[in-house]
C-alpha cells in the first residue's frame, strides 16, 4: 500500500520550528511524532497531558521510593524533546481519568460522557492560551489530535496557522455501528453521533486537513460523504521505544519443532476487536499443540463472557502488560491474531510484525498484512474463516518464519518512526 503524503496545506513560510503538536492525555503516537520534529528542528511547542517533568525522571527511576513502579507508564511517555517545549495539563488527564473510573457502574454513563467532555474543554482552552505567542515566533502548523482541539482550533486559525485534525480510528459515526454490524457498513449513512464521539466529530469539521492513520479510515470517512480531498492517510508504524526492546534474534518455528505453536491476541478483551470470533474460532479447533496467549484490558463482564475461552487449559490471560513484557511475548510467538471489527490502524499488529510474527487479521484492522506474504486476511465476523486459517498455518509450519522474516524487513525498512516522520514532514511541507 502506498503511504499517501497529500497536503492541502499552503506551501509558503519558512522551515525551522514551525509545528506545534497537541497529543492530548495519555501515551499517544503524537508524543513520538513530536519526538521527530524535534529531530528535525520543526517542532516549536508540544501540548499534552500529564508528561513526566525532569525531577520525576529521575524519582520513578529509583526503586527507593514508594508507589514508583505504578507510575512507570507516565515515565514510558518521554521523548527526546527539549523540556523548554513541552506544555502539558493534567487536569484534564485527572477529570479524563476519573470519568473512566466511572464506567462499568451501573447508571454512571452520563457522568462519564460529562467529565470527558469537560476534560476536552479544558485541554482546548489551555491549547487556545499558547498558540498565538507560537505563531508570533514562526509557528505555521497546529497538528492537534481529535476531541483536543475545540476552542483552541479557531484561536489558531485566528493566528494564520493551517489545522491538521489527527485521527487514529474509523469516523465517528460508524464505530459503534460497524461493531454492531459486525464490521459491514450499514445499508444508509448513520446519524450524526452525540456525546464524546460527537465532540470528536465538531474537531474533525474544524480542520484543514484530517489525517487518518489507513487506508480504512479513509473508506470509512468517504462512506460518511467527508471531503475526500481533506483527507490524508499516512501509516505510523512502530515506535523507537518498542524497536530498541527487541531481541537481535528470535526462535522461529520449524521443521521437527514440539513445543506448541503459540498463537498471541494483544489488546482489550471484547467484540470490537474480534475476541468473539476468537472464542468460536479456538472452540473449533480440537489441537492440543496449540498455545493461544491473551494480553489485555478485561472487565468483569467480558470475564464473565468469555469465561470458556478464559478457561480453556490451552489459554493464558496475562493481563494488561507493560512494553518491555509485551515485546517479549511478541518475540516467541508464531502467529498473532487481531480479527477486528473497527480500528484505524492497530499499533499492536505493526508491533507484532516487527517481533517477527505471522499475522492473522482482517481488512478492517487497517493494517499493512498482505494475504499469503506476511500473514493471511479473514473477512469479519467469520469465525470459520478464522480458524480455517489457523488450521491453514497449523499444517504449514514452515509459514510462521517465512511470513515472521517477511513482516520483520518490512517493518524496519517502510514502517518505523523515522519514516512516519519523514512522510509526516512532507505532509507540512
């Protein structure tokens, strides 16, 4: 697939730090998209949520200090950005955090959707406070992530700064409907949504441009009647952070292997992302050779609906883990599967590929996979689909290293960060 570096952006204005990105709360591809354009002298400011300040650098390393190990993910969002120009806000992360503590309780919707409304409001507005001072300096560029811009967007525009929405999953509208559906579009174009996905919308139309992160983010937007031409599409690919985890070699299975084949799924546990097609798929498949590896966010009630599977003696739930586990269950395992109904573009699949896996997925992944190369394409919502593939893989062993090699090369040769950034530069240019 052709990365796609489109630009409606004007082509005046001088090169040096022009680009102010906002990646919002948590650990988002912007945070390492910002880590580029530093590189590259580009970037003038980088607006986020909570971002580890140098003096917390040094105390989340220290083993002596209590409740430090808890805080390592905030310590996974550093990049190598001078801190001169990092702005963050964690009280929009904190009101964020405390909507999502909510789900899962009975009647606690409306307040979630409340507070996460009212942590992009606040996020916009502290956005909105440092723009016109950036584009007093130079800056010609605001490259905010979607549901964060809000206020902030018009005081850009106001500035003379071109806007760039940034996108990393299918239009609003049709996510809950393509899960519903099982990843087919509907017959009529949905409804405008409301709530959260609603807010999102608002910053979508307030762009210049929108960058979505696949070529099925971009189906998904023309299906809605979106202004194809301001939509570009440029795959991410996979962090510097992972890359430098993984081991120099790994174990491919082959001829006269027996251990099991281990299958891996990553990511949270429930319909969206194909773990119905899973449980059906592996109930299916009577193997004993066969490992099938979980990691991934499970509430209770996807505990109680996948309790089969969960209980299976060939599957092992490993809960949510941190990057440097990940990598190394990525890198002994043969295949991965990720039969999604919605994404726009999975990390967790390039992760996989770069491990060295075969890759089991569908269209609607928004992956780089090509059938019979680096893995095989199953149509959604097909469980028998899904496990003739897994029997496929299963009576040709010798796939796993040459899909595994495959996706390895092409991800370190057309994927990696310092080609997101290359084709991310082009794009503002």
């Amino acid at each position: 697939m052709a990365t796609d570096t489109r630009s409606e952006l004007d082509r005046g204005g001088g090169v040096g730090r022009d680009v102010v990105i906002s990646s919002g709360n948590r650990n988002f591809h912007l945070l390492f998209s910002a880590a580029e354009m530093a590189r590259r002298n580009r970037l003038a400011l980088l607006i986020c949520g909570g971002y580890p300040t140098p003096l917390e650098q040094k105390l989340l390393k220290s083993p002596k200090i209590p409740g430090a190990a808890k805080l390592s993910r905030l310590l996974g969002r550093k990049e190598e950005i001078p801190d001169d120009l990092i702005r963050q806000n964690r009280l929009s992360e904190a009101i964020s955090v405390a909507g999502i503590s909510l789900r899962g309780v009975p009647r606690a919707k409306f307040a979630d959707i409340a507070l996460q409304k009212k942590a992009f409001e606040i996020y916009g507005r502290h956005a909105a406070r440092h723009l016109p001072q950036a584009a007093k300096k130079g800056a010609r560029i605001y490259h905010y992530r979607a549901g964060f811009g809000q206020s902030s967007v018009k005081v850009a525009a106001d500035a003379g700064m071109k806007t760039i929405c940034d996108h990393s999953i299918v239009h609003p509208a049709l996510l809950d409907v393509l899960v519903a559906n099982g990843g087919r579009f509907p017959e009529v174009r949905p409804p405008r949504p409301d709530g959260i996905w609603g807010v999102i919308q608002d910053d979508l139309e307030r762009a210049d441009l929108v960058l979505v992160n696949s070529d099925f983010v971009a189906e998904t937007f023309a299906f809605m009647g979106f202004d194809q031409s301001r939509i570009a599409v440029i795959y991410q690919g996979v962090e510097d952070k992972f890359l430098t985890r993984l081991p120099a070699q790994r174990e491919y299975y082959g001829q006269g292997s027996t251990r099991p084949v281990r299958f891996l799924f990553a990511g949270g546990v429930g319909p969206r992302k194909g773990v119905d097609e899973i449980a059906d798929a592996f109930a299916a498949i009577p193997h004993a050779r066969v490992e099938l590896h979980i990691a991934g966010s499970l509430t209770a009630s996807a505990r109680q609906k996948y309790d089969a599977l969960l209980s299976d003696p060939r599957v092992t739930y490993h809960g949510m883990l941190p990057q440097g586990e990940l990598v190394k269950l990525m890198s002994c395992t043969d295949a991965f599967i990720f039969p999604s109904r919605a994404e726009g573009s999975a990390r967790v699949v390039f992760e996989a590929m770069a491990a060295g896996c075969a890759v089991i997925t569908t269209k609607n992944a928004g992956s780089v996979v090509e059938d019979g190369e680096g893995g095989l394409l199953v149509a959604v919502s097909d469980p028998a689909g899904l496990s003739g593939a897994i029997e496929k893989m299963l009576n040709e062993t010798a796939s796993f290293s040459r899909m595994g090699r495959f996706n390895r090369s092409l991800i370190l040769e057309r994927y990696t960060q310092k080609n997101y950034g290359a084709n991310l530069e082009a794009l503002y240019q």
